[in-house]
C-alpha cells in the first residue's frame, strides 16, 4: 500500500515523488518511457543543446566582429550535435535517478492503468495506494492537416534524431516550438520557411515583444508566412493557402510544429469518471480532479505547459494532498522562447490588460541602456518592457527580448508574485555590469 | 511603582465584562502570572493574571459587576502607594473614555474609531499579553484585533504574534488597497501566506441610522409578536375598471390600485375594528380614527408615511394624501410626525410582481395588510372555466390578539370591498 503512485516521471511527476518521499511517504513513480519526460528526453534540454550548437557555428561568423579570426572552413557536424545532446541528456537523466533513489521513491517502468480510485496497474502487478497523481504530459499535436502523420513530416521528437542539417525547412506553426527550431535550422545554415495560421507568431506572447522577435528573425533569414493555412501535405511538397489563394512549396525537411496534446488515453480515466477533454484533465488550483484521491500536474492538465509550471504543480498537489494548504498563482509563471535572441516574459500582456480593463503605465527601454548587453552582443537589439498598474504602481507583467533576459526574468516574477510596486521593486540594487540593468531602468521609467 | 490592570476586550463584539469571581483580595501578595479575577462575556469565562510581583492593593469592582473593556480592574504594587490616579471613575485611563462612549452612545461613527484604537492598548497594558509579546506589538505596530494565546492560560506568547504577523502580511500593493479602504476577506494566498491584493475586499460598511432603526424595528417586531400571514386574493376586475375610468377621466387626481386598495382596506376595517388596534402591555386600545399608515421605499431605505383619519377621505383625497406623503418621503422633507401614530399598515408589492409574502407588522399595531400583483386566475362559473384578474391579498396579524378566523373574517371582508369597489368609490 503506497501513499502515493505517480503517474510520469517529468519533471512534473519526478519532482512530485521526490518531495512526497522526502515527506516520509511511501511513493512508487511509474514511467513508460524514460525518467525526465519530455523536458529532459525531447524537449526543453535537447533543443536548447541543439540552439546551443547552433548559435556558436553562427557565432564563429561574427567573430571577425569581436576581432577574432577563424582559420580554415567553420562546420555543423550534425551527428556530433545530437551526440552532445545525448550525452547531456544522458548526465540529467542519471542525476534524476540518483536523486529520486536518494529520495527514496521506488520506480516502475511499463504503461500505467488506474483500475480503482485506489490502485494502479502495470502489466500484471496491482500497486494499492491512498493517491494517485497523474503527470502524463503531452504529446505533439497532430492536427487535421492531410499527410501531417506521414513519417517524411517530423515532430518535435523525431527531429532530435537528424543526421544531417537539411539544406531547406518548413516549419509549421509559429509557437515557441517552431520558433526554436526555426532558429536553430536556420543558424545551422538551413533556410526555414515558417508558415503560421495567425497573422503573428508567438501568439500569447506581448505583442511588442512578437513585433520586434518577427523582425529580428525575418532579418536573420528566415521567411515567415503568416495567416498562412497548410491544406496539405505530399512527399516534401506543402500546399497552403494565403489571401485566398493557393501555392506550394518544396522542402528537404517539414516539421509539424503546430503545438502538443496531453497524454489521457489508455489511463483508465474514462472508467473512474475522470472529466477530462482534449484540452486536459480539469483541476483546481490545489491539484484535484473531480475524483478524490487523483490528482493531476503538468501538460496532461493542460494549462499552462511549462516544465516548471509542471514541477510546482506537482509540488502542491503533493502538499495539499498530505495535508499542507498550498496553492500555485499562475500570475506569475515565467515563459522563455529560447530563440536568439532570447524571448522571456511573466505576468500580464499589454493586450491583456487592454481586453480586462485595467489602467496600466507602461515603460520600454532598449536593452542597449544595460553596458553589458553592448559588450556582450555586436549590433545586437532587445528590450524590456515593464507593466505597471495605473492607480497603484503594482508591476504586472515584465516582457523581454534580448539574451539573456530568461536568466533574469525570475526577478519580475518575485516583484509580480508579491505585488511589488515599482517603487519598491527600484529600491533593489543590481549587480553591474549585467544585462539585468535594463530591467531596473524599465521599472525605474514608470511614471 | 503601582501598575494597573484593565478589562481585556476579548471578542470584537465585547463590550462589557462580569466580574465573575476574585481570586485574590485586596492585600494579598500575588506573582506574576498568577490568576487575580475570573471575568465572563456572554460567550466564555476569562482569567486576568497578574502582569507584575505585588500586593493586589485594589480591587475596584463587586463580584457580579458588569464593567466596561478596557476599564481598570484592580492594582498591584508595593504596600502602602495611592490608588486613586487608576480608580475608574476619578481620572481616567487613556482607553477609558472610547469605553464610555461606546457604551452610551452607539453612534455611527464612535465604534469603529473605538475598536480600532482598542487592540493597541489592549497589546500595551492587557494581562493577555507577554512581556515579549507586548514588545513585538509596539516595535511592529502589530496589534490584531483577536489573536489567540498558546501560553498558560490562554496568554499570548511572543510567538503567537509572529506567527500571526508574517501569516497576515500584506504585500506593497495590497498595503496601499487596504490604505485605500479595503479590508482583508481572505488568508493570505500569496507566498508563504502573503496577503495579496486579491485576498481584500470591500470594508464592512457601517450601515446608515435609518437602516438601524428600520433593523431595530424589524427585530422588534418578531420579537414582541406572534406573527402569520393569511393570503387571499380578490377579484380585481372592478379596480381594474375603476382604475381605466381614471386614466379616461383626464385631470382628476390619478388614483391607482394601490390607491383603491387602502381605501378598501380603510372601509374594511370600519367594519372589523379589532384589526384598527394597538397591543402593548397586556393591553388592547381600539382606535376610532384609522390612520392608515403605507410602507414607502425611498432611497435611505424603508419609511412609512401615515394617513391621518384616513376613514374620513374619499378615495380621490386618500390618493392625493398618499402621493404628497410619499414625495415627501422619498425626498426627504417628510415631517417625524407624518411618520408615527399609524393604526394599520398597507405595504404593496404588487408592482414588483411579488405574488405573496409576508409583511411584517409594525407594532404595538396587531396587523399589516400586504398587496400582491394582479394575476389572472382560472375561475368555474356556470360550468365553464374562465379567467379574471386577480389580486393577492397577504394579511400578517399577531395572534398573541387576533386568531385565525377573526383574521380571516377581515380579509374576507376586504376582499368584498375590493370586489364592490365600484360601488364604493365614486370617481
């Protein structure tokens, strides 16, 4: 008889059992695949490994800039990037292992099924247990675009596995998924085309923000073809239709961008009256599904699917389970678009105060006020963006581009968290030189 | 140095305190910490401790005394040292004087401002609090209107306090929400129990001295009677015609149904005089005059007008009288007098649509007599069923007085009225 069966080992599932057992709970985790989930195995670490090779092959062709002189010919050795990869993953995935051994929680490999509000099922073992979590994740979308299943087409977990950079992509969808990858194929000397369905990318994102991340990226070759539908999908031929009319386009390589599903199939969930839809298993705020005793966190939730969105999730599920009120605020979830350069935002858009009715004040500085973005990036550009409630100063959400705003950004997320105003958020003192600068400069221009 | 004790306020709603048992007398030595006085709300029964090593060197209150919160209890100090600088009455501690007012004067205003200078000098001078604790209140300016203690006797540890302190914290932002007037509805759900601008909500709002008077009058009347409601319904197609011939009749005074229906109701108590009566002391007075009192809803709230001698109007002056009363009324010019002395009470929904309910009778009078909407109601006539408008008649009566069939003979009697009304009335 467990305390608690975790379903998953993402981050959302694997932090959950660590921090149960560290409890003193007696936890089983229950992985199909492998332990890390998507984050660690096909998503969050393997692309920024990708975007890390990426952005240093384009780096060594700007290094003339920086007074640096390469001999010889510069190249993307395709299959010594996924081995890098691989072996970062690898180091992850083993510290995880070892750190859920030291927690003290037990594993299970195989395909889980909830066969009573109380029991879980893998293969022909029956595990008892008081709680159930579900951390299942998400998969790739596969929208109803005809040929888009087809195995010439890869998604966000095939493309891990390229031998070689292809010499022309077409990347449907214009999220943070196909933003990334746009980025990196481009880098690596591919030329990307992007096709989205609305008429910006990064939709969610602050609409200034996405602005200037559209020029930003159009100027660095990639071509963007947006309110743009694919109709369809033949070989390495894509047909979609824009203003009206319709056209085609050949590519060496399309990846389906488009988005991810939760994973909610084959659990059982049907039976036990688990309500769940396409979108995700329905929680509170504290965790719960309308079962007592199953709990879900992460992508298979589907609200905000964030690895460390995720991780808290799990986190409060598991205190409020055992008995301690906790609650996650999504007000203040930070999001990174990995790109170069770097997107990373927390807190309300400028669109979204406008659709909500609140006043705002607003304050954008270039990142270029920071000294230490100007050494760090030759003809580089950026910006921070600071909202602020209009009665009260409170700071509401907090948008930049720029590398390396996502190493900063958790600060806007502590001000957002706490309701800081800005006049108290211009009292902390930021080290210098950092790029971090340009976020007290865009606090302090709040007036 | 001598060191006095008040009466701790324990409870937002307290006020007052019995003086339940003294412990200890006057001359006997006490330690600190140890219980002097047992005091009791309506609630529960409190210790007050000693703060200080002494001699109890008055106790300035009788077993049995309702005293006042925040009011000097008894002194400790050193045998032989005057008393009188803290005997309540003579000069006056510093909290004292919101006690006083308080309890005299339950203002609008006076007990908000009271109870939120009460919980400082409670933190400052009450028993409940340690050293420590008292210490922590004044260097935070932390002074929580209910805290519960976790040391010996209830006493409020400095532990307490912090506790409490971080756990109500409120952000920057929610500060200046709650400078702005709100106040807090929640725990506080940011982190580690943060106090967050959506935790606050909208302060309580004392409520306005009509609304309490017209609460006072409210409770009042389920408390002083024994009220039932009959509910009937009359014919309304003679109002209904009345009423038509009044719209066609331009010029005259525009008499409506609510207008005919207190005159019905004025003839109907000429006939059944009982309900035109007053009930107070074990006493029924019978009132020759009817004045007819009609609940008005005017915007600072419920006010009841009253016709004088109503039984001598025709139903043109009735209409008129209610129509000037009621401008008055809702303009806020209406005089005290026109307001008391009704002897029966009309109180009409029906324009709201409200099919029944239940007045509530303003005493000392034995009855109130509500009108519902006109409603078309199924009747069998000759075999056939047809429909007519109807109106519902709701009638309270306190049957400390008035049984059910005396009750019911009235509203009879009003129905036929309402029915004849053409005959009665002459437009």
């Amino acid at each position: 008889m467990y305390d608690l069966i975790v379903i998953g080992a993402g981050p959302g599932g694997y932090e959950a059992a660590a921090h149960a057992a560290r409890m003193g709970k007696k936890v089983l985790l229950i992985e199909k695949e492998k332990v890390g989930g998507t984050c660690l195995n096909v998503g969050c670490i393997p692309s920024k490994t990708f975007l890390r090779s990426s952005e240093l092959f384009h780096e060594c062709g700007e290094a003339a800039k920086f007074g640096v002189r390469l001999g010889g010919s510069v190249e993307f050795d395709m299959p010594a990037v996924v081995e890098r990869k691989n072996r970062v993953v690898g180091t992850l995935v083993k510290g995880v292992e070892t750190m859920l051994k030291r927690a003290g929680v037990e594993s299970v490999t195989g395909q889980a099924r909830i066969v009573a509000r109380n029991a879980v099922q893998v293969g022909d073992q029956r595990y008892e247990t008081a709680n159930i979590l579900l951390a299942t994740g998400s998969r790739p979308a596969v929208p109803p675009i005809p040929g888009i299943a087809s195995k010439s087409v890869l998604d966000s977990n095939s493309v891990f596995a390229l031998d070689r950079v292809p010499k022309t992509v077409a990347i449907i969808g214009g999220g943070y998924i196909g933003l990334e990858f746009a980025c990196f194929f481009s880098e690596a000397g591919a030329k990307v085309n992007v096709y989205e369905m609305l008429p910006q990318i990064a939709t969610g994102a602050d609409l200034e923000i996405s602005t200037r991340m559209l020029q930003i990226l159009k100027r660095q070759g990639i071509e963007f073809h947006l309110s743009t539908r694919v109709l369809g999908i033949e070989g390495n031929t894509i047909r979609y239709s824009a203003d009206g009319s319709e056209a085609s386009a050949t590519a060496d390589c399309i990846l389906n961008a488009t988005g991810r599903a939760p994973v909610v199939e084959g659990l059982g969930l049907e039976e036990l009256g688990v309500d769940f839809g396409p979108r995700g298993v329905k929680t509170s705020g504290r965790g719960k599904t309308n079962v007592p005793g199953i709990w879900a966190c992460g992508d298979v939730t589907g609200r905000r699917m964030l690895a460390h969105a995720a991780t808290r999730e799990g986190i409060v599920a598991v205190n409020n389970m055992f008995g301690k009120k906790d609650r996650i605020r999504y007000a203040a979830i930070p999001a990174v678009i990995y790109t170069h350069p770097e997107v990373a935002s927390v807190g309300r858009t400028e669109e979204e105060l406008k659709a909500q009715g609140v006043e705002y004040r607003k304050s954008v500085v270039p990142m270029a006020v920071a000294g230490r973005f100007l050494v760090e990036h030759e003809g580089g550009t950026g910006m921070v963006k600071v909202l602020a409630g209009a009665r009260y100063g409170e700071i509401l959400g907090v948008h930049a581009i720029g590398d390396a705003s996502s190493e900063f950004i958790v600060a806007a997320a502590i001000m957002i968290e706490t309701e800081m105003g800005v006049s108290e958020a211009g009292e902390f003192v930021f080290p210098h030189p950092t790029v971090s600068e340009a976020l007290r400069e865009a606090i302090l221009g709040v007036h | 140095m001598a060191t006095a004790v008040e009466v701790p306020k324990l409870g937002n709603t307290v006020e007052e305190c019995l003086i339940a048992k003294w412990r200890k007398h006057k001359g006997d030595r006490v330690s600190a910490g140890e219980v002097v006085a047992e005091i009791e709300t309506d609630k529960a029964t409190f210790e007050v401790t000693a703060p200080v090593d002494g001699t109890l060197l008055e106790t300035f209150f009788e077993e049995g005394t309702l005293v006042p919160v925040f009011t000097n209890l008894f002194v400790i100090g050193e045998a032989g040292e005057n008393v009188d600088a803290f005997r309540p009455k003579a000069a006056a501690p510093a909290a004292q004087p919101a006690a006083t007012k308080t309890a005299s004067a339950p203002g609008a205003a006076e007990p908000a401002r009271a109870s939120a200078a009460a919980p400082a000098a409670a933190a400052r001078a009450s028993t409940a609090f340690s050293p420590r604790a008292q210490r922590f209140a004044e260097e935070h300016n932390f002074h929580p209107a209910a805290v519960s203690g976790s040391g010996p006797g209830g006493r409020v540890l400095e532990d307490d306090l912090r506790k409490l302190y971080h756990s109500q914290r409120p952000s920057s932002t929610a500060q200046r929400h709650i400078e702005a007037g709100e106040e807090v509805r929640d725990d506080g759900s940011g982190v580690a129990g943060m106090i967050l601008s959506s935790d606050l909500g909208p302060a309580a709002a004392r409520i306005s001295g009509i609304r309490e008077k017209i609460a006072r009058r409210m409770r009042e009347s389920l408390a002083a009677t024994a009220q039932y409601t009959l509910n009937s319904s009359a014919d309304a197609s003679g109002l209904l015609r009345v009423r038509a011939k009044v719209k066609a009749a331009k010029g005259g005074p525009d008499i409506n149904i609510n207008d005919l229906v207190t005159f019905c109701t004025v003839k109907a108590l000429l006939d059944v005089p009982d309900l035109n009566a007053e009930f107070f002391d074990g006493k029924i007075r019978r009132h020759a005059e009817i004045h007819i009192g009609f609940a008005c809803d005017t915007p600072r709230g419920l006010v009841v007008p009253v016709v004088r001698n109503a039984h001598l109007l025709s139903a043109a002056e009735l209409s008129v009288k209610i129509k000037e009363l009621a401008e008055r009324a809702i303009s806020g010019s209406i005089a005290v007098d026109d307001l008391s002395g009704a002897t029966f009470t009309v109180s009409n929904l029906g324009n709201f649509g409200v099919e029944s309910f239940t007045p509530l009778i303003n005493p000392p009078q034995v009855a109130i007599l509500g009108v519902d909407a006109i409603q078309l109601k199924p009747i069998r006539r000759d075999g056939k069923i047809e429909f007519i408008d109807s109106i519902g008649l709701s009638l309270t009566l306190d049957h400390q007085v008035i049984d059910g069939a005396p009750g019911a003979k009235f509203l009879k009697v009003v129905r036929e009225k309402i029915e004849k009304v053409e005959s009665i009335c002459t437009i």
